[in-house]
C-alpha cells in the first residue's frame, strides 16, 4: 500500500517508460549505466484525492476487506488516470485476491507514470513472477539494478527470478547470488537470503551437497529463519530423506504457523507416503492461511480425493481456476476427477482438453491426457 505523496518526487526515474537495459547488471559497487532524475507529479484533485484515501482506509481494516477497496481505488484512477498510488494499490489489491495479470496491468500502469517507485518496481516484479512470467520480471529487475546497482533487494529478486526461468537462466542466477554474498558482509540479514539464495540456486541445478552446505551457513547465522529450513527440507526431500525432510518443514513451520509453503512441502512428505487424511488436515490449514494459492488449493484437491472427499476436491479444484483461471494443474485433476470418480464423460473432455490447450508442451501430464481423451471417443 502507498499513501499519496503528489509534488514529493516520490522515487526516481528510472527510464522512461523502463527504458532498456543491458543484459547482465552491473556488480555491486559499479557506477550506474543510466543516471536517474527524480519525476514530480502534479497534484491530484480533491476529488481524487478523497476517493483514493477511502480505499486506503478500507485497506488498512485488513485483507478480507481488499475487495471493497477496488471501486474507491478505481474511481480516484478515474478522476486522475496519473494518481499512480491509486494504481499501485489497486495492483496490491489484485495480487491479495489472486488476480496476478490484473495485478501486473496496474503495477505497469503505475510505473508508466512514476517509473523510480522502487516498491512498485518490486510488486511489478512480483507479480509478474506469479504470474508465471519470470522472464519478463527478470527484465524488470535488471534494468533496476542498472539504475543502482547496490540495491540488494532488487538483486535478490534477480537471483530468484533467475532461477525460475529455466536451466539456461542457472549460471546467471548463480553468479548473482555469489553477489550476494560477497556484498552481505557485516549484515547477517543480508548474508542470510544470500545463502539461501545460492543454496536454492544449486538446488535447481542438481548440486545438493552444496545447496546443503550454504544453507547450514543460512541457518548457522540465524536458526529462527522458517523459509531456511523449509529450504532444507527441500533438499533432504529431493535426496530421499524423507524423514529429515519432514522434521525441517515442521520446524519451519514452529518457526512461522503462517508460513504456507512449509505446510505445502510436508502435505507433499505425507502424499508421499499416502497418508491423504494428515495430508488433507495440514492443506486445509495452509488454504486458510491464504485462499488465495492456486497451488495450495490443488493439492488440497488431490488430498481431499485421496481421502474420499470428492465434493472437497472439486470445490478445491474450481477454487484454484477461480484464482488462476485456466490453471493447467486444476484443468488436469478436474478432468480426471469427472472421467473416473464422477464419471461424467462430456466434463471430463472439456477440462482435459482446457488443459492441453493451456499446457506446456513439455508436461508431464500432457501425454495422458492425451490418451485419456482418446480413451473417451
């Protein structure tokens, strides 16, 4: 949430319009490739003005009111299309309710007119990346750091982003964490998601005894630090030490009950195991935390299903595309909840073939879908 600071220069610029950047930002410590001014705004109507302020009271009463605060937000975008906070809270809105493409048309909105609003920079990123677009964050994020390259922060996120966008994006996403840690220092704080970035970053390229070794350090550092050892737990998971995976995740879930993907990772220890009941009670406790995740929402799906709570599993499943509509795992499991267990042919093709319509080529699921809807001809 930003409260409006007209004629303040809130920010810099960063380029017009995010102008581009170079491919690799430069290190820390580097002099910035594109000198940044501030950009003043004109001050907004009082009519305006009001309408946004009412929509940040409505949002500060908490986030099961976000919705109400959509049409105050939206009418201030209204009466001044350039009051950029109203767009940035409307993004923050979106985002709260799982609406991440809306989210990444506002926060874009917003950076249109003030394009150095670094935590709209951020949300932009973010939102992108939840939106399953990490390389067009990745972008974002670079052209930040080459406005200022010291901004940890923002170099963090690169690193992440990095990560997410595939196996030719890994040395890049290493290198910038190795950043992060050379830059950490003094700050334990710092040194702390620099570990944990590298440790996630040799996670994804299969070196687990490294991704091991940096997290301990992570964790060494600050042993209260619930996503560290749900990080942990990822890599004992992925080595076969379910066991050791397990007591990590319900570590870091003592460390932080609200942390949903700790819950997640030890639904997965008991799906695995087929435990579907301790599975389905652990998801629905995370789906409460946040109703928002897709993903949360799916597995509690296929929990639910495995439990013999079909009603539950599809009310999961339809909360899931509610969320993110046309989500390829939801479309699958729907399609395979009505060919089997309901047995309702007509809707189980139309959700199988969403699903192919919607899925990378490259999935895992696609080929029996694929002979499921061949099955059904």
């Amino acid at each position: 949430m930003i409260s409006s600071a007209r004629g303040l220069g809130l920010g810099v610029a960063l380029g017009v319009a995010l102008a581009a950047g170079c491919a690799h930002p430069p290190k820390p410590g580097a002099a910035a490739l594109n000198p940044i001014a501030p950009v003043a705004l004109p001050k907004t109507s009082p009519e305006a003005q009001a309408a946004f302020d009412e929509g940040v009271r409505i949002m500060r009463t908490g986030r099961k009111h976000y919705k109400e605060a959509r049409q105050p937000l939206s009418r201030a975008t209204q009466l001044d299309g350039r009051l950029f906070e109203a767009w940035h809270d409307l993004g923050v809105v979106e985002t709260a309710l799982g609406n991440f493409d809306a989210a990444v048309d506002d926060f874009k909105r917003a950076l249109d007119i003030q394009p150095g609003a670094r935590l709209t920079v951020l949300a932009y990123g973010e939102s992108l990346r939840r939106a399953h677009n990490a390389k067009k964050a990745g972008e974002v994020y670079a052209r930040w750091l080459n406005s200022d390259p010291n901004d940890f922060d923002m170099r963090a996120r690169y690193s992440q982003v990095l990560r997410e966008s595939g196996p030719d994006s890994l040395d890049e996403s290493l290198e910038q964490a190795r950043l992060l840690v050379a830059e950490g220092g003094e700050n334990v704080a710092h040194t702390v998601i620099a570990y944990n970035a590298l440790g996630l970053t040799y996670y994804k390229m299969g070196k687990f005894e490294l991704a091991e070794t940096a997290l301990h350090k992570a964790a060494d550092l600050d042993p209260k630090s619930a996503f560290v050892w749900n990080n942990l737990g990822l890599v004992a998971f992925e080595r076969g030490h379910d066991q050791e995976a397990f007591l990590d995740y319900q570590k870091a879930s003592e460390l932080d009950p609200k942390y949903v993907q700790a819950r997640l990772n030890k639904a997965v220890v008991y799906l695995d195991c087929g435990d579907y009941r301790k599975a389905r009670v652990e998801l629905e406790k995370a789906v409460e935390i946040d109703p928002n995740d897709a993903e949360a929402q799916v597995a509690l799906g296929v929990a639910a299903r495995g439990d013999g709570k079909t009603d539950l599993a599809r009310k999961a499943y339809e909360r899931a595309l509610d969320i993110e509509p046309d989500y390829p795992p939801a479309l699958y499991d729907l399609g395979v909840l009505y060919m089997d267990f309901d047995k309702v042919p007509a809707k189980a093709k139309d959700f199988l073939t969403q699903y192919l319509q919607a899925v990378d080529k490259n999935d895992p699921r696609r080929a029996d879908a694929q002979a499921r809807l061949k099955e059904m001809k």
